[in-house]
C-alpha cells in the first residue's frame, strides 16, 4: 500500500475484518489510511469500541503504542477468534 510498498494483508468474515501486517508504525498508519478510506468510500463508520489490536512477538509498551494511534483497546495473548484460541506458547 502506498509509495513506501507496506505489506497489509486482509481476511473478511461476516462483519469481521482481520489485518495482518508487521509489527511497525508504517503498518499501522496503513491500517488506519485503509479504514478512514473504507469510511469515506461507503459512508460507514468503523466501530472502534468493539475494534481492538492485537500483536505476536512485540512489547506490551508497542501494543500501547498501536493501540493508541489507532484509538482502540490492545488485546493480550492468547486471544479467540471463531473459538480458535491464537497465541498460545
């Protein structure tokens, strides 16, 4: 995405979005471009009471900081998702 090429990956289920990228400010601020863009484009407003972050392999103090750019809660590991449990050591 964009000129500097950040890798973002993305799965959708139902009314799920799931984005998957490293663990890098430039990926976060590529989250944030995608859903402000996804905002304007539908007229749809992204739910972030119920949006959070979470994050494989970096500090607790990074997911802060994600979380906070992104204006939602950070979620420790593991975490369920479809009743999967990921992130489990």
């Amino acid at each position: 995405m964009g000129r500097l090429r950040v890798e973002v990956n993305l799965l959708q289920f139902a009314d799920d979005m799931l984005f998957f990228c490293q663990p890098r400010f430039q990926c976060i601020l590529a989250i944030k471009a995608i859903l402000s863009g996804f905002e304007l484009a539908l007229g749809l407003k992204v739910n972030f009471y119920k949006s959070q972050i979470r994050a494989i392999g970096i500090s607790y103090m990074d997911l802060n900081i994600f979380s906070n750019c992104q204006n939602y809660g950070g979620m420790p590991l593991p975490f369920k998702y479809l009743r999967i449990e990921l992130g489990k050591p």
